[in-house]
C-alpha cells in the first residue's frame, strides 16, 4: 500500500470511529463487562465447576474475593471454569467481553457442584447460571 | 457416644494384658510354705508371716451356720474349727472388729492334711457385701489380710472350692490381726529411702510385703544400691513366680529418693512379677522400692529382689526432651519439627519445640490418645470421649468424625486417607481425607486384644497392634508382621521398614526389620514404660534419624540416643503430590497433564468417588493452604485470563 493511500484509510477509519461513537443507537461492538450470576438450591456449596459458550471474553474475576476462580480457553468460544469457595445466590463472576450488546449470546452451564465437604453433588437440580448486563 | 471409661479401660486392659493371676487350683511352682522354708535357711532368723498360732479360744463350728444370720461367733484372737459336709456345706463366722485393725483370716487345712481346698470371702456388717475373697494363697489353704475401714460386725464365709464337702474335709480358721517380722534379708524398717537396705549390683536380697496395723499406709521396702554411669541396671522381683498368688511391683527412685525414674508392674516376662530395666546416666546411689499393689490391704508375702547388670540397647542412654507433660500418650511430629504430645489426665495436647520448650496447643480434649496430621495439616486427636476431634495450626479444636464406636488410634496414609482402629467392634475403619467414612475391615479374627495403636508402612498399608503382635492388612485382609513378647503400643517405621515397638509393660523399646525378626532387643531399655515413639523432622519437614518416645509414667518425652538410630524415619502422613497446583487445575479444566495415578491421588485427597473433580480440588486446594473455606476464607483474590 502506497504512503498515500495508507493515510487515507487511516483517516477513513478514524472518521467512521467517530461517527460510530457518536451514534449509541448503532450496532457497533461496545466492550464492557457482563455478570455471570448463580442460582442455587443450596446454601452450603464449595465449589463449582462450569463453562460458559458464545462470544469471546477477555477476562473473568470473581466479584467476591473470599472466592477463587480457575479458568480456561476450551475453544474460540467456550470457556471453563472453577469457582471454590463459600458460593451463593447471585453475582459470581464478572467478565470482561469486547461487546457487551451480545449478552444474550452467551449460554453458561453449571457442570459440577461440590458442598463444603468436597463431596459432589449427585444432583443439579435447581442451579442454573446466567450472563447478565 | 460411648464413655470414656470404657475405653480407658480397655486401654488399661490391654496396657496390663495378663497383670492379674490366674485363679488357677494348681499352685505353678513351689508354695508359699516352701519359700519359708527356702527363706529360713538364710543369715537372718525367719518367723511366719502370719497371726501368731496362740489363739484365745478355739471354737468349733455350731450347724446351721450356713448364712450370716445363723453365723457362729469368734472374737479376735481365736481359732475356728469346723468341717465342710455335706458337699455345698458353708460356714459363715462373724467376728466384731474395730476400724483401723489389720484384719488377718487364714485357712489351715490342706497344710494339716485336710483334702479340703477351701474359699474365703469377708461380708461387710451389712451382711451383702462382699469385702474381700480369697481361694488358693498358701498351697490350697486360703487367707484374706483386709484394713477395717469401719467397726462392726464382720463376716467369714468358708466353702469347699467348686461345692465339694465331706466328712474329711477338716479345717481351721485362724482370726487374728496381721502380725509382721523379719524375713530375709531386709533390715526394717526400711519404709524409706533414708532407712533402705544396702544391695549391691549383682546382688539379690529377700523380704516380705507385710503391712499391719503399726503400717496404715502399707509396706513399702526400698533397697539403695550404687550405679556409675553407663551401666544398664535391671531389677528383678521374684514372688509370684515362688507360686504366691500376689503382685509386686518395683520402681527406681533417683539419688534424691524423690524422683522416680522407672517403674514395673507385671509383664516383664515374670507374669505377676515385675521387673525394669534402667540406664544410668551419672554416677550415684539410687533406691529400688518393693511393694505390693495390693496393699495395703493384701496378704503379706516374702519375695527377692535381685540386682544386676545388663547390657544396654543401642538406643541407650536416653535424654529427657522434656518434662513435666502430665501423662503423656500419643506423639506426633509437625512439618516444622515440633513434637505434639497427649496428656491423657490433663486434657490437653502440648507443643514441644525441637529444643525442648513446651506450651499447651490445644485443651479440652478428654483423655486424648492417638495423634495424626492429616492431609491438611491439621492435628487429628482421638479422645476418650469417642470423638476424633480436628485441631487447626492454631489450636481450634473441632469434631471431626463422631461415627466410631471407641476409637484409640489415628493414622495417615500417603494418600491423606485416615485409619481408626476402633475397639467397640474390634475394627479398623478407613475414612476419606475429609472424614468420610468409607470401610470398616475386621480384626477380631486375629485374635489378641485391640486393634490397638497403628501406623502406615512403607508400601502405604496400615499396620496394628493386637496386643503383642503387628498385623498389617494387604487388600484388606490382616496378615501377622511379627510377634513381641510384650503388649506393642504406638510404634514407627524407619524408611528401611524397620519397626520401632515401645513396650509400657516391659519398659523398653524393641527394633524389629520390616519381617519381623528382631534386630534389637532391647533397643532402648533407658525408657521407663514407652508408650507411643515417632521419628523427628527437621525444619523443613523432612524426617530425621532422631526417635523420641512418650513417658506416661514419669510425664516426659525422651529421645534415644540418636547414635543408636541408624535410618532416619519414615515421612509419616500424607505426602504431597509431585505435581503443581496449576497443573492440578488444568487438570479438571479438561487441559490434561495428569497422569492416572495422579487422578486417583486426587481423588483420594477429596470424596474419592472415582473420578477427579471439582470436589477433589477443592480439597486439593486445601492441602495448600490456599483454598478458601467457610470456616477460614482466604483473602486472596484471584483473576483469571482464560
């Protein structure tokens, strides 16, 4: 590409950018972050194992620091993790998503639950793990 | 929950496996008239140990005389006289007696040619309550010495042994109180060590255990002997083994005639007799005491004490690491070093730094007996009161496991698993690392007593004591290692798989190679009545070819001579996995880089279900001492960048 058409898109892109951000109304990616939030039957659960699918997410915190999160990339657009401590209903994990408009596409599934006695649970009736704005 | 007087007990019982006589009909050796006789042919002029054959009265027997309330009368001072006949005949005498008297009532029959083997029994004045009871003391002839504790009328109750009667079956009965004089070579009174006879090493001297009224408090005999350091003393008492039906005791006493360095009652290899080995560490005099656990209230009886010199164990001489520890029982060692000790009166488990110093770690515990870290680092405390209480660094105690019957012994496995021997059903129970109960394997097959203490050997597999055998289990079933003559408690494996076996009752520490042949007895003879060893470990945790011992009797932790230790110890517990925590993690995450075994390990630190997951880490995580928990949440935030 010639020096001058280099800077010609450039500048293209820089004024698109500018439209762009100047029309919250548009479709355009908007990088945020999402909550992925817990709801459990249960009041003594210690860890849990789960995995969250769609678009792509930069990173993933724990909203609560007495928890501690493990995660991993399976794949371009799943994610698995683990969350070991004194869990309970409600927000759990905050993730940072370069759109945040594309929440509903995220699909998050609980895998595994252990109590407080590391003792799985046989049944995960009742838990179910959703991201939210 | 079962009481703890049951399981101390039990503890007792098997702590004093065979201390009691068998009431056998045959007396085993020699007679306790024989010994006078044996005892009169020695330098000092020699009397009966009995009421004085002069009596006030003799009175003969008046039928019925077969309960207390058609019982015939005697004063003290007179003889009975009477026959057993027909077959289940009883003779019931009564006595009036005055509180404080040193009551004496002695059968002569067999002795005078009666074929008569006669029981005694001595009724308090309520007429029900049986005081004391006697069958063979002398020959077949029976006696009862009992301290009055209150005046009243008494009564003497004389059968023929398994209901036999006839019209030869003659006795008498001599009332009187307990009457003591000189016998062998003792000089009394020598109540003290101020007044001890001397004895030299390689020396024997002969008495009596004779208390009277002049003697409320009951005889003690103490005998003073000089010992240079370095020498091995062993002290010797025959009586029961002269076919008396009676129970000396023996101990040491140091130079001060105060501190008591070692004691012995029974199971020495002498049955009811007793006898102790010692090391002497510095040069002195010291004292040997003599008496009966009977007294003061037993029959009086003669017996020999005999003093020599043995040779130490390679363990000897031993060091007191620290003092004072109550009555301690079992022993752990912590990852830096530090011995943790069960004061089994005191309620309390005690801290000892590898220099000796000690505080109290924990208390509120009853009669805490066995002693484990588990796979978190924690102190797992079996208590009297049936419960497996969890003690954190700390010190906060908490129940753990509740389900055993009555458990005495903790132990843990490589894998963090715990191992229980549990005496209420004879049992050993396996539980996860979190306390889960998974299996119970049954020991009563293997006969003996317990299963008593345990410790895991080298291959992983738990080993126990049932008395004076090890047995470990191979895939759940028991198999013997090896056979002691005395009761074994907690013992320790060296990293070769030699076997460190404390023995109370014998007073000494026995090595046995990982087949059971006896490498070393004794090991150590320094130690008084050894009741749990452990190896030590030095500031890193790594365990060291230093052993140290619990001393109940004397209340201290002692170490043998570390010169004598020829392989450090066996890493006790639950051993770390190779593998890092990240790996662990990616592990579950679906990331790989555990091997099969790796995957069982964890498991086997979480709820062992089979398979690893999240549960198992979170366990995992806790053997950090890095996971959050409820009742100790971490502080440490993390952030993740999948």
């Amino acid at each position: 590409m010639s020096s001058a058409r280099w800077r010609f898109t450039l500048l293209a892109a820089v004024a698109l950018g500018a439209a762009c951000s100047n029309d919250p109304t548009s479709g355009a990616p908007r990088a945020g972050t999402l909550t992925l939030r817990l709801s459990t039957p249960r009041s003594d659960d210690g860890a849990l194992l789960f995995e969250v699918s769609g678009p792509p997410i930069d990173t993933a915190v724990v909203v609560n620091g007495s928890l501690q999160l493990f995660t991993r990339r399976a794949d371009g657009s799943t994610v698995v993790g683990a969350v070991v401590g004194g869990l309970t209903n409600g927000a759990l994990v905050t993730l940072r998503v370069p759109d945040v408009g594309a929440a509903g596409g995220y699909t998050a599934r609980v895998l595994e639950v252990a109590d407080r006695q590391n003792v799985l649970r046989t049944s995960l009736a009742g838990y179910a793990l959703t991201v939210t704005p | 929950m079962k009481p703890i007087g049951s399981s101390l007990s039990l503890l007792v019982l098997l702590a004093l496996a065979g201390a009691t006589p068998a009431r056998g009909q045959q007396p085993a050796a020699g007679s306790w008239g024989e010994e006078l006789r044996r005892l009169r042919g020695g330098k000092s002029g020699l009397v009966r140990l009995r009421a004085a054959p002069r009596f006030a009265a003799i009175v003969a027997e008046r039928e019925p005389n077969n309960t207390v309330a058609t019982a015939n009368g005697v004063v003290l001072g007179d003889q009975a006289t009477g026959v057993v006949n027909p077959p289940g005949d009883v003779d019931t005498w009564f006595v009036d007696l005055t509180a404080g008297q040193f009551f004496s009532v002695d059968v002569d029959a067999f002795e005078a040619g009666s074929p008569l083997d006669a029981t005694l029994e001595l009724i308090a004045p309520d007429g029900r309550t049986s005081l004391a009871f006697n069958d063979d003391f002398d020959d077949f002839d029976s006696r009862i010495s009992y301290r009055i504790p209150t005046s009243g009328r008494y009564y003497v109750v004389l059968r023929g042994f398994g209901a036999t009667g006839g019209p030869g079956l003659t006795y008498a009965i001599n009332f009187g109180k307990v009457a003591c004089d000189a016998v062998g070579t003792e000089l009394e009174p020598n109540g003290a060590p101020g007044s001890a006879t001397p004895l030299v090493i390689g020396g024997s001297g002969t008495g009596a255990i004779c208390a009277s009224d002049g003697d409320p408090a009951g005889d003690v005999d103490y005998w003073a002997f000089t010992a240079r350091a370095g020498t091995t003393i062993e002290l010797d008492v025959d009586a029961a083994a002269l076919g008396l039906l009676v129970d000396p005791f023996v101990a040491l006493y140091a130079s001060d005639g105060i501190t008591r360095l070692a004691f012995n009652d029974d199971n020495n290899g002498d049955g009811a007799d007793s006898r102790l080995q010692f090391s002497i560490t510095t040069t002195g005099t010291y004292f040997a005491a003599v008496s009966s656990l009977a007294d003061p209230g037993g029959n009086p009886f003669p017996y020999t004490l005999h003093l020599r010199s043995i040779a130490g164990g390679p363990g000897d001489p031993i060091t007191v690491h620290a003092a004072n520890v109550g009555r301690p029982l079992g022993l752990a060692v912590g990852s830096t070093g530090d011995l943790f000790a069960g004061d089994l009166t005191g309620n309390r488990i005690v801290r000892i730094t590898r220099q000796g110093g000690m505080t109290t770690f924990a208390s509120g515990i009853q009669s805490p007996e066995g002693l484990a870290f588990d796979a978190f680092g924690q102190l797992l405390v079996v208590s009297g009161d049936g419960v497996v209480y969890r003690v954190s660094p700390q010190g906060q105690t908490t129940r753990f496991i509740t389900d055993a019957g009555i458990p005495i012994w903790v132990a843990v496995a490589p894998d963090g698993r715990i191992w229980l021997s549990d005496l209420s059903d004879r049992s050993l129970r396996r539980y996860s690392a979190t306390g889960r109960f998974e299996a119970r394997f049954d020991a009563i097959d293997i006969g003996g007593f317990g299963p008593g203490p345990l410790a895991i050997g080298p291959s992983g597999e738990p080993h126990f004591s049932n008395g004076n055998e090890i047995w470990k289990l191979v895939n759940g079933q028991p198999r013997r290692v090896l056979g002691a003559p005395f009761v074994i408690w907690g013992f320790a494996f060296d990293v070769a798989g030699n076997i460190y076996a404390p023995s109370p009752v014998a007073g000494r520490i026995l090595l046995f190679d990982a087949v059971g042949t006896t490498l070393a007895d004794p090991f150590a003879v320094g130690p008084d009545a050894p009741q749990a060893v452990a190896f030590g470990r030095d500031g890193t945790g790594a365990t060291e070819a230093r052993l140290f011992a619990t001393e109940m009797r004397i209340g201290q932790v002692i170490e043998v001579n570390p010169a004598g230790v020829a392989q450090r110890g066996l890493p006790m517990g639950f051993v770390p996995p190779a593998f890092t925590r990240d790996i662990a993690v990616k592990g579950l995450l679906g990331g790989g880089g555990l091997s099969a075994a790796d995957l069982q390990l964890l498991d086997a630190i979480g709820n062992h279900n089979g398979r690893y997951d999240v549960g198992d880490l979170r366990a995992y995580l806790i053997t950090l001492g890095g996971a959050p928990s409820a009742a100790a949440p971490a502080q440490r935030r993390a952030a993740s960048q999948p």
